[in-house]
C-alpha cells in the first residue's frame, strides 16, 4: 500500500512539475519565430545527436547504479524537457529528486548533476575565456562564475583526501569532546559525498570530457547553420542567454525542436509501456 501511495504521490510531482514549466515557458518566454520547414528538420537532427550523446555521458555517470535503459530514458527526458523550458536551469532541482528517488540516494542524485555539469563548465569556460582573449573583449560574468566553481571543484577534489585523514587522526584522538564528535560525523559525511564523487568519475573521465566536446561541437555547429554566419558571437550569445533564461531566436528554435523530438518519444516510449502492460495482463486473464 505504502509502495503504491508512493508511486502515485511521485506521478503527481511528475505531471505538476512538467505542467508548470510547460505554463511558465508560455507566458513567460516569447516564442514567436519564423522558421523554415527545412531549418527545423535539421535542427532536429542535431537535436537528436546532441541528446543522444548527451544521455551516453549520463549512462557513463551512472554505470555503477546499473538502471535500466528505460528507466534512464523517461528520467532524461522528462527532467531534460523541463530544464529546457525553465529559466536559470531550476529545472536541474527535477533532475536531482528524479535521479535520486530512482537511485533511493538524494545525494548521488546531486552528486550527478555536480559531475554532469563540470564537464560542460570546462568545456563551455574555455569557449568563453577563449572568445574573450582573441577578440578582446572583458571576461564574461558566466566565464568567471564557471572557472571559479572549475578551479574549486579541482582544489578540494585533489586536498580532500589528505585534508580528512588528518582532521580525522587529529579529532579521534579527542573524542571526549562533545564538538569533536560532532566534528567527526560532518567528516564522515564530507567522505561518503567525495567518495560518490570519486565513483563516478574514476576511470571514465577521458570518456565524459570526449562526450561533452562532441555535443557541444555540435551545439555549437546548430547555433551558426540556425543563425546562417561563421561569428563566433552568435555562439557565446547563445550560451549567456540560455544560461540565464534570456530567450533569443536561435534558442527558441532549439526549443521548438526539442519539445518535438521529446514529446515523440515520451509519448512512443509510454505507449509501447501501455501495449506491454495490456499484453501482459490479457496473457495473464488467458491463463487463469
């Protein structure tokens, strides 16, 4: 009783969530743009390929869970979709509750996004800094932000290990002390975190840094066939204002082709579930 009140509670945050990115988007985006039927099947395309490599980087993240790939894909594509339509990536909240109730650990669930998006903020910063050295121009805010949280990231990555086993000898040998103890169980917690952290980066960084140059290259091939130049400024406009939720033209058409291919393949996916789901209780009748 408890599992299915559970499942329908779950199913309702689901439906409120993608309802209420779906009404923000509508009235608070302008999405009219004029498109060609020819520009939106090949944005399409590159929607797909950019996914699709988007969702083996999160496939590689998550190797140790071993999910099923349906499962992986109706999460993806959900908490993906809302992202998309929420401004400043709120939408990355859904994927850390979606992620970690599937995994029943809210914090490999954050652990995911944080590693997800380090690969994007290396990938995304030396597109930004780069711009900024070659034509001249002042750092971006968003550049900054990104080579901050990089550099810190990369810091306590490599000091943490050394960090604890002191803290810990030090503390342990003290542990009368009512704050020591206290100081010992945030350790702890401070270790498991950086362990999950270790886990799902540990031998597959090379992978995830490849994965996330591609579908960025990608990403960034889209943005100059959508908006018809070679100007490098088109591309980092795009990176600023999706970033920030700043609708502009050529993340409009982003848009418009990613709710297309996913609202295709939400609704294909839950039908070939309902099909099974009805053969199988038919089978089921049958043999009693």
């Amino acid at each position: 009783m408890k599992k299915y009140s559970d499942s329908i509670c779950y199913n309702l945050i689901d439906f409120f969530i993608i309802s209420l990115a779906i009404i923000i988007f509508i009235f608070y985006n302008n999405t009219n743009v004029n498109i060609s039927i020819y520009t939106l099947f090949i944005s399409i395309i590159f929607i797909i390929i950019i996914h699709f490599l988007k969702f083996i980087k999160t496939y590689f993240i998550l190797l140790e869970e071993k999910l099923s790939i349906y499962k992986m894909i109706n999460i993806y594509l959900k908490t993906t979709f809302t992202t998309i339509l929420l401004p400043f990536k709120l939408g990355e909240l859904f994927k850390i509750y979606s992620y970690g109730r599937e995994m029943k650990n809210y914090i490999k669930g954050f652990i995911l996004i944080l590693v997800d998006k380090l690969f994007d903020a290396i990938i995304i910063c030396a597109i930004l800094i780069g711009y900024s050295l070659f034509s001249s121009t002042k750092f971006s805010v968003l550049g900054c932000l990104l080579l901050i949280f990089i550099l810190l990231f990369f810091i306590i990555y490599i000091t943490f290990p050394n960090t604890y086993n002191y803290l810990n000898k030090f503390f342990l040998r003290n542990t009368q002390n009512k704050h020591n103890l206290f100081i010992l169980k945030v350790l702890e917690i401070l270790n498991d975190l950086y362990l999950k952290v270790k886990e799902m980066i540990n031998g597959r960084s090379l992978i995830l840094f490849i994965l996330s140059f591609i579908y960025w290259l990608f990403e960034m091939i889209f943005v100059l066939f959508v908006t018809g130049t070679s100007n490098i400024k088109n591309i980092i406009d795009y990176i600023n204002d999706s970033f920030l939720g700043i609708t502009n033209s050529t993340f409009n058409i982003y848009i418009y082709a990613c709710v297309i291919v996913f609202s295709i393949l939400f609704i294909s996916i839950n039908l070939v579930k309902m099909y099974k789901r009805s053969a199988y209780n038919e089978k089921s009748s049958l043999s009693i």
